[in-house]
C-alpha cells in the first residue's frame, strides 16, 4: 500500500545539512518501507502530490476524517 506523510518545516530547518528548496517535505512510503521524499513550496501543492501518490483509499479515509 503507498502511503505518504506531510512535514512542515521550520523556518531555515535543514534536511539532510542543506537548506530546502520549499517549506513542506512529503515522505512517501510503499508498504511501510520509506521510498522517497518530495520538497513544496506550498501545502496545497504538497496535498495534490500525496493525491497522486497514495492509494486511493487512503486518501479517501483521510479525507474523511479530514486528516491529510
């Protein structure tokens, strides 16, 4: 199952000792093992990406427990 988790970061928060390229850091996960990440500017673009990414019931269970 894919599954991703949405970080906000701090301000000048450094991952992996360098700076990031947006405030919101996306983890995405495929049968519990971490397989990647992504960097966003904004959370509603951070959102769209997890949409894309996760099984489409997680979504939809988060969405309606509006967790996301």
């Amino acid at each position: 199952m894919k599954t991703a988790t949405l970080e906000v970061l701090e301000p000048e928060e450094k991952i992996f000792g360098s700076k990031t390229v947006g405030s919101y850091f996306v983890r995405e996960f495929v049968d519990g093992e971490h397989m990647g990440g992504s960097f966003f500017k904004t959370e509603q673009e951070a959102k769209d990406h997890i949409k894309e990414f996760v099984d489409p019931e997680v979504w939809e269970y988060n969405e309606n427990k509006q967790v996301s």
